[in-house]
C-alpha cells in the first residue's frame, strides 16, 4: 500500500493522469468552438462546424474509454 501524505495533498488523493483524457472532449466542443466556426469548408457535404462537432461527439466515448482503460490498468476498477 502507499502511503501518499505529501505536504498539500489530502490523504488517499493521488494522481489520476489517466483523467487528462476526459478534457478532450471539453476541448473540442468549447475551447475550440471559436476556431472552428465556419460555415465553409464543406466536408462530406456537411458545414465544416456540423462536421466538427460529429467528430467531437465520436471522440467523446473514446476518451471515456481510454480513461477508463488507464483506470482499470492501474486497478482503480
């Protein structure tokens, strides 16, 4: 067992890398939103920001999935 009682860090608590993943979907639905706002490029026949936000939505559970993975490799099931 650790014993992760480092000045600043409440007892139990540790580092969770494997989270960083569920920022991605933040990031490309909100933080990127700005850039990506456009009606023109059409891709698959879709304006580029309907488009974007497809891609979003399917990275979504990938991310979810990859967290959860880095989860369970760690044993935090």
């Amino acid at each position: 067992m650790r014993n992760d009682t480092s000045p600043g860090r409440a007892p139990g608590s540790r580092k969770r890398p494997a989270l960083l993943w569920l920022l991605l979907p933040y990031v490309l639905f909100l933080a990127v939103l700005p850039l990506v706002n456009r009606v023109t490029p059409t891709v698959l026949g879709l304006p580029f920001l309907f488009f974007w936000m497809l891609v979003a939505t399917l990275a979504t559970p990938l991310a979810v999935r990859l967290a959860r993975r880095a989860d369970l490799k760690r044993g935090r099931g």
